[in-house]
C-alpha cells in the first residue's frame, strides 16, 4: 500500500467501490476509475477529484495510471472478464484486485467490525458507524449504502482503530476480510447464481464465522441455520428481538415513535428511542448497540446515538410523511426483505392502504424465489410490477415479471406496468394513501417525479 501512489477503479460508481476510492483519495493517492453510467454518485466523486469516464475504451485511461509499479488496480465482479480495460491491466504485469480483496487489506490495517447477513446489514453497519461517531471511539467507515446523517457511505478518523465494514456475501467477497467483531444479521438462500444451494450458501457463511480473529466475538442472531466455526478463543452472543443473549422487552409502537428497554449482559438501557422508527429497525438496533457496547461505548451515548440515526437512503426511506399521504422507498429485493417492510409499513399504517411498486431485481433472483416473492407482495392492498431489472445479468427464457404476477393472493389489487409508465400511471391513480417503491434496481430515479406528482394531487 505504501508504494501505490494511484489506484484505478473500473465500476467506480459503484456504492461499495465508492467507498474505498474516497479511502484511497483521503490518503492522498490519486484515484481514477471507469463506470458504465454517469449517477449522482459519480458525479460526486467527481466534485471530490476522482478521475472518471464513461466509455470502456484503455486510451482514456490517465497517465498516471499506466505505471504498473506504482499504480493498484480495483475491480467489481459485476464487471464482464472480457471488459477492455481489466484485460489490459491483467494482462501487462499490473496488481490487479477485486474490491474484496482491497477492502480486506484495508480492515487489516485496524480493527475490523463487521457486519454480515442476507438482510439488515447496510442498516446495521451505519448504525454501527453513527454509534462509534458520535461518541469518542471514532471509525472508518465503509459503507453500502448513503448516511442520512452524513452525506457519504465513507466515513473518516486518522485516530480511531476501528474500521467499520459491510461483509457482502456476494462472489464470497466476505472471505476476503479479517472481523475482530462480527455481526450475522440473517443467513437466508440468495444469490444462487454463485452459490447454486442453500446449503453452499450457509458454508459460505460457516466459513466467514472461522476468519474471526483470535480473541475476537461473533454477535449471531438466534434464527440462523448453521453452526459457526469459531477459533476456539473467539467469544459466541446470540440476539433477536425478544430472546438471546442481547434483546428487547417492553417494546412501545405509536405516535410515529417505536421505544424498547435494551437487555445486554453488559448493562441494560431503558427506552431507547429508534431515529428510524420502523419495526425491522429493532433488531438492527440490538446488533448495532450490542457491538457498541463491546468497543466500550458508555449506555448514554447509545440511547442518544440511537434517536439521532437518520437512516440509509433507500432503506425505508421516507420521501413524504404526513398524517393523509406517505411515501417512501425501500431497497428491499429479496422476499424476506419485502416481509420484513410490508409488516413495518402494516404497523405504522394499519388503517390505510399501502400501494407497493416492485422492481425485481436479477432473472435468477426472480426464477429461485417468484413463490417467496408473490407470498411477500400480497401483504400489500395493491402491487404494480415492474419489469426485472438485469444488472449483471442476461435474459432467462421464461422468466419475468409475470411469474410473481400470476402467484398473487387473489384479493390484492395488481398490475404490470412498464417502467417508463409508471410515472403516467401513479399520476393517474385516485386513491393513494401510502405508497412503497421496492427494488435494487434503477426504480430510485422516479421518486423525485413521483414524490412531486403525490404533492400536486394531494395538496
């Protein structure tokens, strides 16, 4: 690390990319990068002095870039094996890495806390971040998703120790890290592409449980379906919302505030207010003060941290919110995920109808799991489909957006619905009293039109 004086990123747009080419540029480096698309994301980086094009092409790649002894080269594995400039690196002698393998040396540098799970890590770790910021412990922070409360996914401290990661388990990226505390939020079926099996998927997470370090501690939630691999000086809690190790009595829903008392053997807290006050945010909570309380966070400074949590974008994020309107979207794309909000929403709205807008997202997200996702969606009053959004992926025959149609419950109110109609199509509906957009995909970039046309009809 050292030696490199630029670092080089193809699919720099990317959020986790994003947030270690803001590491590398706070320490000086010169940072450059290629992406398929201009986003607001890019365009930031940009104002904060990465180098960034938009065409695959190896003659707009800067100078600086070119010298193989100074130069540390970064990938996604979203991007194609045969993309032009990846080739070229590869092929003339550069170091060349996956944004795992760069993130794993980084959190080797300090302490890492890591976050891991199918679902509620990208709360979870900012929880963990915003906890450690706001007292004295400090971290660096490296984010999948935007802090409300901080602008950024990437969060700096030249003194602190820690280092605050989210552990993806997609291409068993978490493999590359080394926790000294981990959190396991959940460990159901996903990303089947790589993994093929339910049971390859949860040894994938067996095996992340053994790279703890020596005298470090896993935080596992109580549903989990493995059994972990522990070194055998590695500390074991457990928590869920109501039993383990960490958990919560007394929860109080209403008036827009969600409040419980924190049981910990390490000292409880009583009313803990949620700065995002959704059900799923409990749990979440649990984890994020239960590793705030291992690092030595005093119990004030967790209740305060607490109710200050803005929240993620795009993590139940609210774009409107009155008494006779709310809007909101959520990044949930897997059928767990779309549950865990539909139950939240239902909680906070239980006399109101809720309009769900699903994006899906990966052809074989939607072939493993159509079943798990029309189950989830019918908790809704209504749902409009969207086309499957593709990202990495190419088409499946006889795969789309009609299979999760077709297995509705009979009483919801559905529809598909073309992406570039869907604008025309809120416009043109009279009852909406609560509405979700749902996805991981390129559904987002409506909601600043959506949220003006709800304003205009509602006043």
């Amino acid at each position: 690390m050292k030696r490199i004086e630029s670092v080089y990123f193809i699919g720099v747009g990317g959020i986790g990319m994003s947030a270690i080419a803001r590491y590398f540029l706070s320490a000086g480096k010169f940072v450059a990068g290629y992406d398929r698309t201009c986003s607001e994301l890019t365009e930031r980086l940009v104002e904060e002095g990465v180098d960034i094009h938009y065409t695959e092409d190896v003659d707009l790649i800067p100078a600086v870039c070119l010298d193989k002894d100074t130069t540390l080269v970064v990938y996604t594995p979203a991007v194609p094996i045969d993309h032009k400039e990846l080739v070229y690196f590869r092929t003339n002698g550069f170091k060349v890495e996956k944004r795992a393998q760069a993130l794993g040396e980084i959190t080797r540098m300090g302490r890492a806390l890591c976050v891991a799970g199918t679902h509620g890590k990208t709360t979870t770790s900012t929880m963990v971040a915003h906890l450690l910021h706001q007292s004295g412990k400090g971290c660096n922070a490296f984010l999948g998703g935007i802090s409300k409360n901080y602008g950024t996914n990437y969060l700096l401290s030249k003194q602190s120790e820690y280092v605050v990661v989210e552990a993806d388990e997609f291409d068993r990226s978490f493999h590359a890290l080394s926790p000294y505390i981990s959190v396991i939020t959940s460990a159901e079926p996903d990303h089947l592409d790589i993994y093929g099996t339910k049971e390859a998927y949860l040894e994938s997470f067996a095996h992340y449980t053994s790279l703890i370090e020596s005298g470090g501690i896993l935080i596992m939630h109580e549903d989990l379906e493995f059994f972990p691999r522990l070194k055998q000086d590695v500390t074991l809690y457990t928590y869920s919302r109501t039993s383990g190790d960490f958990h919560t009595q007394n929860i109080r829903v209403g008036g827009g505030d969600v409040i419980f008392d924190y049981i910990s053997p390490l000292g409880n807290i009583s009313n803990v207010s949620l700065g995002v006050p959704v059900l799923v945010n409990i749990e979440n909570g649990i984890a994020a003060m239960a590793m705030a309380q291992l690092v030595g966070i005093p119990s004030e400074e967790i209740r305060q941290a607490m109710a200050s949590f803005g929240g993620v974008d795009r993590r139940f994020d609210f774009k409107i919110k009155r008494s006779d309107l709310a809007f909101l979207s959520d990044y949930a794309h897997h059928p767990s995920e779309i549950r865990e909000s539909a139950l939240s929403i239902r909680a906070l709205y239980s006399d109101k109808k809720i309009t769900a807008v699903f994006q899906p997202h990966l052809y074989t997200r939607t072939r493993d799991f159509y079943l798990d996702f029309a189950q989830s969606l019918s908790l809704f009053d209504r749902v409009i489909l969207l086309d499957i959004y593709p990202a990495r992926e190419q088409p499946i025959e006889g795969v789309t957006s009609q299979l999760i149609y077709d297995c509705l419950a009979e009483n919801v109110d559905k529809q598909m619905c073309k992406k570039e109609g869907l604008v025309s199509l809120i416009e043109n509906l009279k009852d909406i009293e609560v509405l979700v957009m749902l996805g991981a995909g390129d559904i987002e970039e409506y909601a600043p039109r959506v949220s003006e046309i709800l304003l205009c009809k509602n006043g």
